[in-house]
C-alpha cells in the first residue's frame, strides 16, 4: 500500500473530480442546514435534517442524549443554561469491510446565536440567500458549511466507488456556543477516534487553528434601593452602579492582555483576552430607580491559566467592586452558568495537521493560514481530555454571531477537495461495499 492512498493519480483524480461534480449539492446541503433557526433550546429539527442526510449517505444515524448527572464531575463539563430534554446530538459511524488506516471523526456544531436585530440583515438570517459568490445567513459560516463540506467529501468517496478503510465517525453537535456539553456527550458515547477533524470557520479565509482561548460565562446581579423618581437622591440606582461594576472589570481586562500575561502562543495578539457584557436586564418603570440590575458577561482565559482560576479571579472583582466607595447600599452577587472551558494548543506539527496543511497546500498551491483564536471550539475536549490528536479546518466564515453572516462559496468547494483526499489519507481507502 502507499504511504498514502491519493498517491495514485489517477485515484486522486477520480475523488477531485467527484468532488467537483457536488459543488453545487454542498451549497444545497448548507442551505438546508441555515434555514433552520437551531438557536439554543430550538436544535432538534435541524439535528433531524442531519440525521437524514447521514442516512442519504448510508449510514444509520444515532442520537446521543446529554446525561447532565453523568458529565457533571467531567473536568469539561460546563453548568447548562436550559433543560436536555427533548434535546440531543446525533452521529453516524461508517466501519470497513478491513481496517487498513486510521480512524477519523469529523464533527461540527449546528447549534447557532441569535440573529439579533433581523430588520438589519440584508435578506432574512434564516432564508439562505447567494450574492456575490456567498452563501449569507445566520449559521452559514458558523459553522452548517463545515458540515455540508464534510457531507459533500463523503458522497464524493462514494460517488467515486470507494469508502474509508477506517472506522469515520461523523457527529454533529449542540451547544458549542455556550457550554459545549453536546461534544462531551458525544466525546463519552463514541471510542476515541485517532485524529478529529473539526471544520470551524477560518476568520475571512481558510485556516487551521492552532491554539484557543478559554471562556468563563459569569452573571452579576447588582442590587439597590427603589424610590419614586422624585425622592431620586435618597434611592440607590442599580443600573448606574453595574457601570462601576464594568470600570472594574475593563481594568482587570487590561491587565491581562499586558505582555508579561500572555503565553507565547498569543505573543502576535494586542487583545487576546476579551471581557464581553452580552447582556444586560433590569429595572421596573421608567420613573422608579430600578431595584436591580443584571449583567450577563463572558471572560476570556488565556492559555497557562485554568477556567477555575478566572471564575476565582471574577468573584475577587465583585467583592472588590463591592467594597467601591461609590457602590455604598449596593448588593452584589455573582452565578456561573454557561461555558466553564479551558483554553488548548492544537499543535500545527500534529499528524492530523500536518496532513491537512499539505492537501491544502497541493490543492490551492499556498499555504493554508494559521489561526491564534480569541474564541474557543469543542476541540479543546479533544485536546485536553481525549488522547488524540485535533485540528480545526473550514471555509472562510465572515460576521458570525454578527449582521449579514456569510460564507464563500469558493472557499466550502476548496474545502471540500481538502477533505475528501484527506480522509482518503488517513484512513485509506476500499472498494464501496455491495
């Protein structure tokens, strides 16, 4: 056998061209996926239309329920913001006639943010829409095209009359955005794969990540005095005080994202450590001084430090706002729900990476970017619980979480060449099953 199985030319192309014949079922595939609002509690129908294409291709789905008292004592487990029921993950395994390569799992969230003001999108977020060679709409980039060129390179194999000569895990995944429980369920029901392949979007353009933050989900509620707006003076303005509780915080910001905080990975980034207010309730009538005020807020964790630590250095700024002099009658507390995550290195030299960046590199004749992330994806359970090796590939995803979000439809076709020869690669290949 060949060092590997796209050493044959005329295998390889054979793939590409299968893989060029699906284009435009790829950027069907994505579309089916974005029109589905798969916002946090709202997943499970676009988790069916996966479970389905799975089965287009052959394999029988399974759906992968997340047992919150199971993961609870998991060094990954994040406290959830809402009920698991009538929630789940789903995956898909192909085995061969023949173990002859490595196996691989391929696995993506579906699970996407709020489209926020949608009078603002150019086209409604949740009606995919194509201008200018861009696939627009809420989750495109973030990440349905990343499944839909996982989907398209495996109907290409197919397609071409070969499968993998591994085991392939598929699994697509809720929840990435704010704890990511769904990949710790599924890391727990599945065995270990020898490499993971996860296509995130790369910021504008392909890449592959090679280190990510970690992430502290933290909610303050600050407690005043009510009055009638007449006696104003003599209450306590919970709103005007969870600014003071923001000034301590963008200080504690600015410390560490100072140069001696960094850990070399970051050494490029200005501001890799990101304190971010999402959110922000509070107060009863416009002409009473509000009771109380509640801000929703996510701390980033540079590598070197643990998520423990951040949520013990968030609970010494709140005690250290509520000791401010201009916080006097204020209350402070503090809740944690949400991600609870570790940052991690995905280590460009790593087998797994190391092949994608040379298909990659073959296929677009440059080299593929590498990306030092302020954001964080369900690798890091891989990276730091699994015992195997993980990267993150996927097209060029621009504005998620923002107005307008998009996806090139060059970059999920390039994508999609990258992965079919690479799961070819590393798993080997097999004449398709009768």
């Amino acid at each position: 056998m060949a060092e590997y199985a796209t050493d044959d030319p005329g295998l390889a192309h054979a793939l590409l061209e299968a893989a060029d014949s699906l284009k435009d079922h790829a950027i069907e595939l994505a579309s089916r996926l974005v029109r589905h609002r798969s916002v946090l509690g709202q997943e499970q129908s676009c988790i069916e239309e996966m479970a389905a294409m799975y089965e287009t291709l052959g394999l029988a789905p399974r759906f992968i329920a997340i047992d919150e008292a199971a993961l609870r004592d998991h060094p990954g487990f994040s406290p959830p913001l809402i009920s698991y029921a009538g929630r789940s993950n789903v995956a898909a395994v192909h085995r061969p006639r023949e173990v002859r390569g490595k196996s691989l799992l391929l696995q993506g969230h579906l699970d996407v943010v709020h489209e926020g003001a949608a009078d603002l999108w150019t086209t409604p977020p949740f009606e995919p829409a194509i201008r200018d060679g861009r696939l627009y709409g809420r989750g495109s980039g973030d990440m349905k095209a990343g499944h839909a060129a996982v989907l398209a390179a495996m109907a290409a194999l197919k397609l071409a009359g070969v499968q993998p000569a591994a085991e392939l895990q598929l699994a697509a995944v809720i929840e990435e955005e704010c704890t990511g429980n769904g990949a710790l369920a599924v890391m727990q029901a599945l065995p270990m794969p020898e490499g993971v392949i996860i296509p995130e979007p790369g910021p504008g353009r392909e890449a592959l990540w090679v280190a990510e933050v970690g992430v502290v989900w933290a909610w303050v509620t600050v407690t005043g005095r009510p009055v009638h707006v007449r006696q104003m003076s003599s209450g306590i303005n919970a709103i005007d005080a969870a600014y003071v509780v923001v000034e301590h915080f963008r200080r504690y910001e600015a410390r560490m994202n100072e140069p001696a905080a960094m850990h070399p990975a970051f050494a490029d980034e200005t501001h890799p450590v990101n304190v971010n207010f999402g959110t922000i309730e509070g107060g009863e009538w416009n002409s009473s001084v509000p009771t109380r005020a509640r801000i929703g807020m996510r701390v980033g964790v540079m590598l070197g430090r643990s998520c423990r630590e951040v949520e013990q250095d968030i609970r010494a700024i709140v005690t250290e706002a509520a000791a401010d002099p201009r916080l006097g009658g204020i209350t402070l507390d503090v809740a944690f729900r949400g991600f609870m995550a570790d940052a991690c290195l995905m280590p460009p030299e790593q087998p797994i990476a190391r092949l994608v960046q040379e298909v990659h590199r073959q296929l677009v004749g440059e080299p593929v970017a590498h990306y030092t992330a302020t954001a964080l994806t369900d690798a890091r359970f891989y990276a730091l619980h699994g015992k195997t090796q993980v990267t993150c590939y996927g097209p060029d995803g621009d504005l998620a979480h923002g107005i307008d979000e998009s996806v090139g439809l060059a970059s999920l076709h390039r994508v999609t060449r990258t992965l079919t020869l690479a799961i070819a690669d590393w798993c080997g290949l097999e004449p398709l099953s009768r």
